[in-house]
C-alpha cells in the first residue's frame, strides 16, 4: 500500500472513531492478507476468510473501511508470540513444598 494511501486511513480511522488515544502508527492497520502472510511467516496458517470472520465476531481488533477491513499487527504477532517461560530458580520459594518429592 502507497503511503499517502496509510495517511488516508490514519485520517479516516482518527476521523470516524473520533478517539485521539487510538493515535497509533497507521502502518499498525494491516490488511487481512498481510495479516495471514505473518501467520504464515510462522507456520500458521489461516485464509484470509478466517481471519476476517474473526474479526466480524470481535476476537480481533478491526476497522472496515472503504470495503476492505483492516486489523491491528501487533493483535496478529500476539497470536503467534513465543509463550512466556519461567526458570525454576525465579518462582516463589515454597511454592511447591507440599507436592512432597
């Protein structure tokens, strides 16, 4: 997408949702194939239609406009982020005395 077309959305977005604490980057607004090509950067892989039918029902952030929907990168890349590990070390003391062992 040319960037005077981002500076359209970013305007359209702040404009019909009237909500300056949503002034993020507009390249945070992706389109749903470049939201299933980060999928599948990751081996995940969903259509194009799965996502925007996630993001009909709401379980991704989203913004229809012009016919096309766009969602957020960053609620993308949290579907595919690397869950957090704890070492052993770093949990409380005590926590698992009771298991006996």
């Amino acid at each position: 997408m040319a960037l005077n077309t981002y500076a359209a959305l970013q305007t359209a977005i702040l404009t019909t949702l009237n909500r300056p604490e949503l002034t993020t980057d507009v390249v945070d607004w992706i389109t749903l194939a470049e939201a299933a090509d980060i999928l599948a950067a990751s081996n995940v892989h969903f259509t194009t239609e799965t996502i925007g039918g996630w993001a009909r029902a709401g379980r991704l952030q989203s913004i229809k406009l012009g016919g096309r929907r766009f969602v957020r990168r960053g609620k993308v890349r949290a579907l595919v982020a690397a869950p957090r590990r704890v070492r052993a070390e770093d949990v409380q003391p005590g926590l698992f005395e009771d298991l006996g062992g």
